[in-house]
C-alpha cells in the first residue's frame, strides 16, 4: 500500500519543514517540502531530502539493550522493554530511598523538537524530584535571556516579512547553511534592491552572497554594536522621539555608555576597522526597513548575552519598530499562544529542584556532591560529542558507579557509555505537534507509520517510567491531540482542533511599539545595554593561545544527528581546519595536510584547508561530528570550555583559544 501524508521535520532547526512523506507497505519511501506550507516553500534541505536513508538505517537501535562488559566496551545484549524499565524503576527508587531523588540527573533534549517528546518528560522529572536542565541549554538560552531582559518574551517580526526590507542584516547567522528557507524570502528582498550584510568571524556561505561583509573577532558584537549606536547618536541619527516615547532608561544609558565606544575603540576590540563601523552606522541611517537576523550563535560567548542584548536594541535607537520588514529578529517562539505548564507540570515539584545547566554536564557528573549524581537519564542529546569539554563529560559518564540510561535512535557515543539503551522511534514513527523558532507556523504530525522493531517515542517511555514509579497525574495518561488541546489556549478551542486537522496553522507575530512583554511595558534599556571587556575573562579561555576557534554549523550535517546515513557524511566530508594562509606558512603547514588543533584541554587531528575568507588569527571547523570522523582526539568538543556565559546559563563555545601543529604520524596512524 502506497500513502501520501503530512509530517514536520522534528530536527533542531528554525526551518521546521512540513514534509509530505510518501509510506510504502510501512516504510518511508520518499520525503519532499509541503509546497502549501509557504516557509517550507516545496523543498527539502539537503540532510532532509535522504531522510528514508535515515530512517531506514541498518544503523538503528530496535531493541533495549544492557551493557555485557565495562562500561564503554561497547558490548551490549538485547532485553525486553519490561525487564529494562523495571530495572530502571528499582534502581531510582533505591537512589530516591537513600539519597533523594536529587542523585538522579534527567532530561531530554532538542534531537526530537516535538513539544510532547520535549515537555512531557519534564513532568515526571519534577514529580520526582529529580536534578534536571531548568534553564541553561548549549544552544539559545543566552540569547533568550538577553531579548527577555530587553523586550519581554515577545516575537515582534514575521520573518517572511523581510522582503519588505531595505536591508538585510545577518549578524552571526549564516542563514544558507542552517536557515536555508529563508534564503528565497532574502532573496526577494535582494532583488528588489535591498542590500545584504553579513557579520561574522570568516565570510561563510552567506557571507560569499553578501554585499558587505565584516570580519569580526568571536564574541566581541556587543562592542560593534555599541559602537554603531555611538555613532547614530553622534551623527543626530538617533530617533529620540520614538526613544522617549517607548524606551525606558534610554537617556542614562546614552550618557553613560556610548561615550565609551567610540570606532577607534571598538576596532581595538573587535577587529573591525573603525570606518566599517562607520559604514555600518550609515548603512543603518540611511535604511528605510532594516531587517537585523540575530543567530543565536553570537550568545555563546562569554559577553554573549551582552552582545544579543546591544545588537538587538539597535531597530528601537533608529526608530524603526513597526514599519514592515523592519526590526531584528532572533526567534519566533514568543508568538506562539503554548501553555508549556501544561506538559512540563512544575506545579509537581514538592520543593525547588536541583538545576544543571547543559553546558557543566561534566563537571555535575565528575565534581558533584551533595548529592552526587549516582544515575543520569539522558533523551535526545548526544552530549559525549555536543557538549563543551566533553572530554569531561566522557570521564563523568563512564564512571562505573554511574548508571547510566540513553533514550536513542542509534548508538551514539553517549549511548556506547550507557547501562541501559533505549531504542528511540523517529519523528515519523510518532505523533507530536511542533511549533518552530524560525517562522510562525505551529502543526500536528500524526505517526506516519509503525515502529520500527522495538522502539518507541519518548513520551511512552516517560508514561512507562511514571506508571512503575507510583507517579500519577492526569498528564502522564492524556493522548496527543489531549495533550494538543491543554496546550494551546481554553478560549479557542478552534484552534487547537485546526491544528489537529494537521494543516500549518500560522500565528500573528506578538510585541510591538507600545505593546512589549516586559514588566514596564516598554523596551527597557535597564540595566543599561553594555559590554564590559573586562569581565569576559575567564579561568579556560586560555589566552596564551593565538588563535580563537570557531565552531560552525555544517551544511550537510545537524550536529550529529545525520551521522547514521552514509551519503550525507560523504558530502560533508572529513572534518577540516579552516586557516588563513600566512597562519599556515607561520607554521611551516600546507594545505591538505594532517594538522592537529591543541589547547590545554587536548588535541583534536583533522585535515588543514588553506581559506583567504578566514581571517589570520581563526581556525574555523564546520560540523560538530563524531570522534570517529576526526583523525585523532576528537571530538572537537574536547577543546571547549564548559564556563557559562553572562545570562541564561549558555555556552561558551566561542570563547575557545588553540594553536595548531602538524600531526604526528603515529597519532594519525
Ligand atoms: N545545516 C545545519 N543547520 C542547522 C544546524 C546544523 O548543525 N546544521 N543546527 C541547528 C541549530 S541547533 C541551531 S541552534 C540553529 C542556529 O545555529 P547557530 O549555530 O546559531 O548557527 P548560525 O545562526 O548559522 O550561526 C553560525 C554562524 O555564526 C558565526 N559566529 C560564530 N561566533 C560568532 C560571533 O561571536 N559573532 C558573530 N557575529 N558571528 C559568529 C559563525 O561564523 C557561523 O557561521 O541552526 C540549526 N540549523
Ligand atoms: N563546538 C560546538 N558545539 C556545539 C555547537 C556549536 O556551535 N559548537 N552547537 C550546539 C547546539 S546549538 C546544539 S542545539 C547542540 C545539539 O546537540 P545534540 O542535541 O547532542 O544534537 P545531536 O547530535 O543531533 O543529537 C541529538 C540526538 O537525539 C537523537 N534523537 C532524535 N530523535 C529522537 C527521539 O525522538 N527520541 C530520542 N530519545 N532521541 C532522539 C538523535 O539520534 C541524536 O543522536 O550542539 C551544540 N554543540
Ligand atoms: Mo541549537
């Protein structure tokens, strides 16, 4: 039997396709873009096209498994789902007995971004207790909490309104690579004769198809952004009148702050030559609609929420909040009317949890006490490769005393360190509904076909978990679409019943002048925007080495979750180290060769590639892969720091420093 049906891309992504996915006797044969969804826009993003690859993969997990040797042997045998979770079951429960439910660490993550198999899990983890991710995550809390601070949880811009812009502003976003839907709205706006900006640490994808392109130093935008609104202000161009109309604190920070950012000063700091800081204040000037896309990426820096903060309160200096295609924009997911309580239940919690952010997973397992964390649940995350220092992380994990359990797809590195597997559906095999961060669209995805062997979606596994535990509560026996229902709001039952009907539902953007989310009402520059150099220094950064890492998101991979289908890691290669060329000749390499990134946390061997778009002073690596792609010591991961950023508990993962040496032949070996 042959099937024609709606699904969504359930990858971390701000694109979250809808896909029509055609299902033969079963299986997933052939995926393509909805063409009625108007952000998906008919077409599939490279990794997505070979999804029936993916879901298909010999690769996949299709039974629990127990681990039947040391830990990270890599020797497992099949059990039955009873005898796994009822081990689970007895074995919290005695932690739970002795030492409280604290000593347990449990979470799911962003590899499955529907709202049930991301929410629900938190619901049994704050009935029990138990030590979980509250706030700090390695991808976009820092950036959260900075456009919190500053406009409320409010997302003002439909992205698709860009074509209305003048300018296009992509600001640590390299929109081609890892926003690719959005580049035929850019596009429409370019041929109208908008002008297209891109900042960066090297010109990437995007920043190749840009008008203008500034090089800046890794996590230093704040500076630059100051530095613009320094020269806004200096030159009259700053909208005074809107300011005073719908800014509070605007004046104390104009005086304070800004003198302290002249362009001479900020080349100092970021790199950028001082009458580029110039040209980018008078392109902004001169801007009818400028439309600024902030990625998340520039918040993962030491002065990162800073910097999110001074680059978004640019479109409210010049006055242009309100016209269309004008603003900035970071995420959609304030639009969307969800009541995440409504999964998450922290109304559960008998007193405050204990909190982890992501980003120190490894130091919690190796340096915790009080309680120690003596077992840790993990779901949809591959830590021992995406998390900072994960050299750590592997250390915390293969802990024998450790018992560890990985809700997974495939046998990921994290899931080799396991005592118990798992083994996950794909987003096709379940149902859930998903919201996107990327455009305004919010849709039902039914299962599309049975599961695979013996897998099974994360919220089963979380009601199974519940029903052992003695935990009860209405949330752990509603149905998806129930759970459809409680989410979205009690006064407009249509909606949640559209949603259901499985079409895209889109949502008007929230916020706007006179219309903030934050508690004053208006965009609030208190404390004043800022960005103070001197406390970004860290104890990791490691400043004794020259050149500053970037780690970039790679075109034919999502992390790791693509590794498991062959044509996808043949296109994106073996990891390479991306260098300018006089670093190289500095050193005495040549392109194509064996190279080894080091700093004081390790060593990572992958294939130098001389690049003029990298400027001296970085090493770039695009996709963050397995240890197994890496010639040696990898995963890249090793050589970042796990310190958290200024707000929302984010990663560094910008703020590594490390030189680079040609590889010793016996480590290449
Ligand atoms: N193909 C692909 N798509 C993806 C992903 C992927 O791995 N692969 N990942 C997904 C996920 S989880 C997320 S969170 C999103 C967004 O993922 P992000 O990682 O935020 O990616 P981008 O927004 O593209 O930003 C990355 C770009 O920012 C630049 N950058 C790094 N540091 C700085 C800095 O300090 N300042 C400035 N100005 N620029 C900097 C880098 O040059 C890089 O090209 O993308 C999603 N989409
Ligand atoms: N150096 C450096 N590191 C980074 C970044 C960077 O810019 N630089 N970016 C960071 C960012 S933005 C992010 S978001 C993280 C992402 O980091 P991770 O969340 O670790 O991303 P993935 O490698 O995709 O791992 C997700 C896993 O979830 C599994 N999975 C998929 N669907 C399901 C499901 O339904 N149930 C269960 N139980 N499992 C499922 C997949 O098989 C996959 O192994 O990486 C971060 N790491
Ligand atoms: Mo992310």
């Amino acid at each position: 039997m042959r099937q024609v049906q709606r699904t969504v891309c359930a990858h971390d992504c701000p694109d979250q396709c809808a896909i029509l996915a055609t299902v033969e006797d079963g299986r997933l044969a052939a995926v393509r873009g909805d063409p009625c969804h108007p952000f998906t826009g008919g077409f599939l993003c490279a990794k997505v096209h070979r999804y029936p690859e993916r879901v298909h993969s010999p690769e996949r997990l299709l039974t629990p498994l127990r681990r039947d040797g040391p830990k990270g042997s890599g020797a497992f045998r099949p059990v039955s789902w009873d005898e796994a979770l009822d081990e689970i079951a007895r074995r919290w429960q005695a932690i739970i007995d002795q030492r409280g439910a604290e000593a347990i660490l449990a979470y799911a993550y962003s590899g499955h971004m529907g709202l049930v198999s991301r929410n629900l899990p938190r619901a049994l983890f704050h009935a029990l207790g138990t030590t979980q991710v509250e706030v700090g995550t390695v991808c976009d809390t820092t950036a959260e909490a900075a456009w919190q601070m500053t406009y409320g949880p409010v997302s003002p811009l439909d992205p698709e309104s860009v074509v209305h812009a003048d300018l296009v502003v992509a600001w640590g976003a390299d929109v081609i690579t890892s926003n690719v839907h959005w580049w035929p709205f850019v596009e429409r706006a370019l041929r109208r004769g908008a002008r297209l900006v891109c900042i960066a640490p090297y010109r990437h994808r995007t920043g190749r198809r840009a008008d203008a392109f500034i090089a800046i130093r890794p996590g230093t935008d704040g500076a630059l952004a100051l530095g613009v609104a320094h020269v806004l202000f200096r030159d009259g161009k700053a909208d005074t009148a809107y300011l005073d109309r719908d800014v509070r604190g605007w004046r104390a920070w104009a005086d304070s702050v800004l003198p302290g950012f002249p362009p001479s000063r900020v080349e100092a700091l970021t790199g950028v030559p001082a009458g580029d800081v110039e040209r980018l204040a008078a392109w902004l000037a001169d801007s009818r609609a400028p439309f600024l896309r902030i990625g998340p990426a520039i918040g993962r820096s030491a002065l990162g929420g800073h910097s999110v903060r001074a680059v978004a309160i640019l479109p409210a200096v010049l006055g242009v909040w309100g016209r269309p295609g004008a603003g900035a924009f970071l995420e959609s997911s304030y639009a969307f009317p969800v009541d995440y309580e409504a999964l998450r239940r922290r109304a559960l919690l008998a007193r405050p949890v204990r909190s982890l952010s992501q980003v120190q997973l490894g130091r919690a397992l190796t340096e915790w006490r009080d309680p120690p964390i003596e077992a840790a649940l993990i779901m949809a995350n591959n830590p021992a490769v995406t998390c900072p220092d994960a050299g750590r992380v592997r250390r915390g994990l293969a802990r024998e005393d450790l018992f560890v359990v990985v809700h997974e797809l495939f046998m990921t590195e994290t899931a080799a360190l396991a005592d118990l597997v798992l083994p996950a559906t794909s987003s096709m095999e379940s149902e859930d509904v998903y919201r996107s961060y990327g455009h305004l669209y919010i849709q039902y995805a039914p299962a599309i076909m049975p599961p695979l062997g013996e897998s099974r979606p994360n919220a089963w596994v979380i009601q199974e978990l519940a029903r052992r535990l003695g935990v009860v509560d209405p949330v752990f026996e509603r149905t998806v679409p129930d759970h459809v229902r409680a989410l979205l709001p009690p006064n407009e039952p249509a909606l949640a019943e559209r949603v259901l009907a499985g079409e895209p539902v889109k949502v008007p953007p929230t916020g706007g002048p006179g219309r903030w989310g934050t508690s004053c009402g208006h965009i609030d520059f208190e404390p004043p925007p800022d960005f103070p150099m001197e406390e970004a220094a860290s104890p990791s950064t490691g400043d004794d080495f020259p050149l500053y890492l970037v780690t970039a998101p790679g075109r034919f991979s999502s992390h790791t979750g693509f590794e498991a289908v062959p044509s996808l890691r043949e296109r994106e290669g073996a990891p390479r180290c991306l260098l300018h060329p006089d670093e190289a000749t500095r050193r005495g390499l040549h392109d194509g060769e064996a190279v080894e990134l080091f700093n004081q946390r390790g060593a990572v061997g992958l294939t130098l590639a001389l690049e003029g778009d990298v400027p001296p002073g970085i090493a770039v690596v695009e996709g963050v892969r397995p240890s197994a792609a890496y010639l040696s010591g990898g995963p890249i991961n090793v050589l970042t720091p796990d310190d958290l950023a200024d707000m929302g508990e984010g990663a560094t993962y910008q703020n590594t420093r490390v030189d680079v040496r040609r590889l010793a032949r016996a480590a290449a070996g």
